[in-house]
C-alpha cells in the first residue's frame, strides 16, 4: 500500500515543497518568485553606480530587495554587468543578463556574486 501523506518531489506545484519554490517572504508574507517573470521591457539605466568593495558574501534576504529591479552586479570572476533578478531563494538567483543591446535569460549561485547595487 502507498502512504500518499508524503508529497511527491516530482510535483513542484506542491507547496509542502521546496523544490523550484523561493524560500523568502516578501512583506506581505508571499514567497518572491515561483516563476521566472518577464524580461524588462527597456535597457538598464545607463550610468553604472557605484558598487562597495568587501561583501564576503551575498544574504539572500538582502539581495531580495533587488527582485524585480535593474541591479549592477559584480562576480567573483571580476566581471561585472547588469542583472534584472526575477526568482531568489537560499542559494541561487535567476533572471535576465543585459548582453548591451538585449536581456538574456540568466542565473547563478549567490555566493558567486561579490557587488552588487540596485536602482
């Protein structure tokens, strides 16, 4: 006999799971994300800001607060670019990459970024 009180990790519609599911409440107690949004309709802003120096490394609850926003990231490879964050959670973020003259679909792990400054 199969126990069914156990949810099943091939459904990531279940919201007993983690899988494929943000894991940071936004203020309104909803989870960010769940699904890649759209990609921006309009280039970043054209001047860079300015990035701090010495981040060891990235909290995703404060790199939550640049979902959905034109952010300048900098990565542990020293390049730099901007970054449209659409889905956070614990380990990884995932999004749009401008390439200087369109968005890409785009991702990585938190601790691969060093800067980062949203506008």
């Amino acid at each position: 006999m199969t126990d069914h009180s156990f949810p099943s990790p091939h459904n990531p519609n279940n919201a007993d799971l983690p899988f494929g599911k943000p894991h940071y409440p936004n203020h309104e107690g909803q989870s960010y994300g769940g699904q890649q949004g759209n990609a921006p309709n309009s280039p970043p802003p054209s001047a860079v800001p300015k990035l701090k120096a010495g981040i060891l490394a990235v909290e995703p609850g404060v790199f939550s607060r640049c979902l959905n926003l034109d952010t300048y990231i900098q990565l542990s490879n020293r390049t730099s670019f901007w970054f449209h964050p659409t889905y956070i959670d614990y380990y990884s973020t995932s999004g749009y990459k401008w390439t200087g003259y369109t968005w890409i679909a785009w991702g990585t792990d938190l601790d691969r970024i060093v800067s980062f400054q949203c506008v």
